[in-house]
C-alpha cells in the first residue's frame, strides 16, 4: 500500500544510516590526476521503446560518473555518484523491467552505464561490495550489449553498485556516449594487468540459466536468470 518512490526514499534512508553506523564512506574524489593507462570497453546501445530517451539517461550517467576517482583503499558507489534518478536531476522516461515487464520508469536505461561499470571492474581487478544480476534476460543473443553474466542492475534505494580498490594508487571512471555507443574506460596510475574474465554458462532447468562469472579460473559469482526473450514495452 505504499507508493514504489515513498519505499525507495525509505529505504535509501536505511541504508544511509546503516553505512554511517558501520563506517562506510565512499569516494567523492573526481579526476585531475595523471592517468597512464587505462582499461576500455565499447557497448552498442540498442535500438527500443524509448531509445532516444535511453541516450538521454545514459547520457546524463555518463555526465555524473566521468571522472569519479577511487583512490587507494577507498570505496565507490554508483548512487553515491549519480544521486536520486528523478527528473529535478535531469532524467527522463525510459525501458526498465519492472516485476516481470517492461514500464517508462524515470531514468529507464542506467542499467546499461551500471553494468559497463561492474564489467569494467571485473577486468581490472576492483573488488566487487555489491552488484545484483537482473533476475529475468530479455534478450536474444543478437540484441545483447553485454555478455550474459556481465550485467549489473540498480534500483534506487534498494540495490546498488559498490566497489573497492585494492591497489596501492588510484583509479578512475571515464564514460561517454558517441553516436550509438557507450564507451567506457578504466583509468589508472600504474600499469594495470587485466584479469581474465569469462562468464561460462551452466545447463540447468528451462526457462532459467545459470552463469558462473570466472575471473583467472575460479568463480567469483554466480548468477540465475529467468529466460524470457521478446518481452515488449507495456507502457509508455
């Protein structure tokens, strides 16, 4: 009985308190430093319902994310940098899958930024606080921008993308979008060796897959996804 954007603030409240109770602080350092060598990954963005909206959306993402420094020992957080997906932040209407369809949700189409992120810290070798796979795959393989397995969705106030680096020197988020595709790069200090990523998937019971993520040959997550290609756009 209470509304989806009161149970957001709600919740986003919560956990606000609960990372101040324990201590966790995120990064809110931008750019500036000598980057000298970086880690780059290049996504079509598909045509949809609501495909010039997506642009604008991702768009707007890539705006609040490019630059985001994470400096040693330090944690970052998707939200944390974006802040509230509504329209007083310069969002609109887009695709999101929402309880099994495809709704216009205000920011519909982050999903996309959030999981090149999540791809990207997978090959530089982040650690992963936080990530959520999407509990249902839409697509047909032709229609992916992104391996199966290498997604990363967010929901204000309820999941969220977290990451923590390791390494002794910082590094750095750089996005954009050009004409029909997103760009994305991992920046860095130093010399960073890229990890071996491979997300294998496992045969199980129809309609679900399972995908194990596989980073230097050993499993860092697994992921099940409930297989329901050509759902269409139920609102607009």
């Amino acid at each position: 009985f209470i509304p989806l954007a009161l149970r957001q603030e709600i919740k986003h409240h919560g956990r606000k308190i609960h990372d101040i109770a324990s201590g966790i602080h995120f990064d809110s350092s931008v750019g500036g430093l000598s980057f000298k060598h970086s880690l780059c990954i290049v996504q079509p963005i598909m045509q949809s319902n609501f495909y010039n909206n997506k642009i604008i959306n991702i768009t707007r993402g890539a705006t609040l994310l490019n630059q985001s420094l994470i400096r040693p020992s330090q944690s970052w957080s998707f939200w944390h940098r974006t802040r509230r997906p509504d329209t007083t932040n310069e969002f609109v209407a887009g695709r999101n899958l929402v309880n099994g369809k495809l709704i216009a949700q205000t920011a519909g189409g982050l999903c996309q930024l959030s999981s090149m992120a999540y791809h990207l810290a997978l090959l530089s070798g982040l650690t992963i606080l936080e990530r959520h796979p999407h509990s249902i795959d839409i697509y047909e393989e032709h229609q992916r921008y992104t391996p199966l397995g290498a997604d990363a969705t967010v929901v204000w106030g309820f999941k969220d993308l977290r990451l923590y680096n390791p390494y002794p020197f910082s590094v750095s988020f750089e996005f954009g979008v050009k004409a029909s595709e997103l760009i994305g790069r991992l920046n860095a200090e130093q010399e960073l060796t890229a990890q071996q990523v491979e997300f294998v998937r496992i045969p199980t019971q129809k309609p679900f897959v399972k995908v194990n993520t596989v980073i230097n040959g050993k499993i860092l997550a697994t992921s099940i996804y409930q297989q329901q290609p050509g759902i269409q756009a139920v609102s607009a």
